[in-house]
C-alpha cells in the first residue's frame, strides 16, 4: 500500500528512519536468526509501525524459524575467508527461549549469542 508508517532504529539507536512505501515492494525484516548466520553481515533490525489514524494500513507478518533442535553460528562458507566469529553457537530452542523470556530493550537479546570476548 502507500499508507506508509513502517520505521526502522538507526544504527546507532538514536531515533528513527519512516521507510517510506515504494510502490509494488516488498520489505523483509530479517531476524536475529540470520544476523547470527551471516555474522552481522545481515542485521536484525528493530522496526515499529505508527498508524496515520486516518486510513487502515494492511500487514501481513510471516516468521520462519529452524527447527528448535537446531544450531545456530555463522555459516562456514561465512568465515572461510578467515573472519572471526562474532556469535557462539547456540540452540535456537534457547535462543528463542531468552528472547521470549527478557524484556525487550531494542536489539539487545542477541547479546545473549554473543561471543563476549571480543
């Protein structure tokens, strides 16, 4: 739709961006899961919706997640060329637990896969 109303944090966490809607596109707000798999490559970003109060605007989230037996870490192919990883490998049942579990403060639940050392 053109309604709009879709902002994303900045980087730096200081405020927001409006993502303005481009006609016939598509958004995909990829999630932590991926983040951890590219090594930060990819960023999970934190999104919210403000409404306009003058016209209906239409959503229609769809989340894929691995299975809960399933580990996530960065992709091999990822850190072939030597780079260090950024995430320790972590069960995505516990993952998803903690995140389900703390309160939300911006993207700080994956601190929780974090190697600390660095």
């Amino acid at each position: 739709d053109d309604i709009g109303g879709l902002h994303v944090r900045k980087d730096n966490g200081t405020g927001w961006i409006h993502a303005a809607p481009i006609s016939g596109s598509l958004i995909i707000n990829i999630g932590d899961a991926l983040q951890i798999m590219s090594n930060g490559r990819n960023k999970s970003i934190e999104h919210c919706v403000i409404a306009n109060g003058s016209q209906n605007r239409i959503s229609v989230p769809l989340f894929v997640n691995p299975k809960p037996e399933a580990i996530l870490c960065p992709f091999p192919e990822v850190l072939a060329n030597g780079e260090k990883p950024l995430y320790k490998p972590v069960l995505y049942a516990d993952y998803s637990r903690h995140f389900y579990t703390k309160a939300h403060d911006g993207k700080k639940t994956i601190d929780f896969a974090k190697i600390s050392d660095i």
